[in-house]
C-alpha cells in the first residue's frame, strides 16, 4: 500500500488577503531573534534587506504594534510584541496541523 500524508500551509491575512503572519515572517521573526540582525537574517533567507523590512513593517502597520526593536549599537530584537506574534502563531500552527492530521486520519484511515 502506498504511504501518502497530508501537507498544509496556514496563513493569517488582513480582509483585503494581505499576509499578516504566516510560515515567510514567522521565520524573519526567529532569525532576527537568532542572528539579532535585519541584515544577518535577509542573507540567511536570501532576501533584499528591504524586502524583509517592507515585510516586518506590513505586519506592525496592520497589528499596530512594533514587533522588531532596532538600535544602530545593539542590533535587533523582537519586542515583548513580537514574541508574543511568535508564540501565538505558532501555538495556533500547531493545533491546526493536530487538526488536519485528525481530518486526514478520519476520512483517509
């Protein structure tokens, strides 16, 4: 018999569809929090640095919260906001995984 699963991507969007946090930003968040770089974390992902600026920027404008706490001497960190995002997109990926995996048991055996 062929051994087959269920693979899911979870976004959440703003009303217009525009991502507010999905897999692309939850890792940004953690690198920045890794690396304590903007610069560090675009060249780990192979981004422009504006390109995860524009992105970081979209999420606070939409949340209205800063998430990403920059200091020329110090570097980045994410903000008690940020880790809070973090924590729950990620408590909320993994209960929606859990889901699937039981939907996908209950219909596929």
């Amino acid at each position: 018999m062929l051994s087959f699963r269920l693979k899911s991507r979870h976004w959440v969007v703003d009303e217009k569809g525009d991502i507010i946090i999905g897999e692309g930003r939850k890792e940004i968040l953690e690198n920045i929090r890794k690396t304590g770089s903007i610069n560090k974390t675009a060249k780990v992902m192979k981004m422009s640095y504006k390109a995860v600026w524009s992105k970081i920027k979209t999420t606070e404008q939409f949340m209205r919260v800063k998430l990403v706490d920059t200091n020329r001497r110090r570097g980045s960190r994410l903000t008690r906001e940020g880790e809070d995002l973090l924590r729950k997109y990620s408590r909320l990926k993994r209960r929606c995984l859990e889901a699937d995996d039981k939907i996908f048991r209950s219909i596929f055996g």
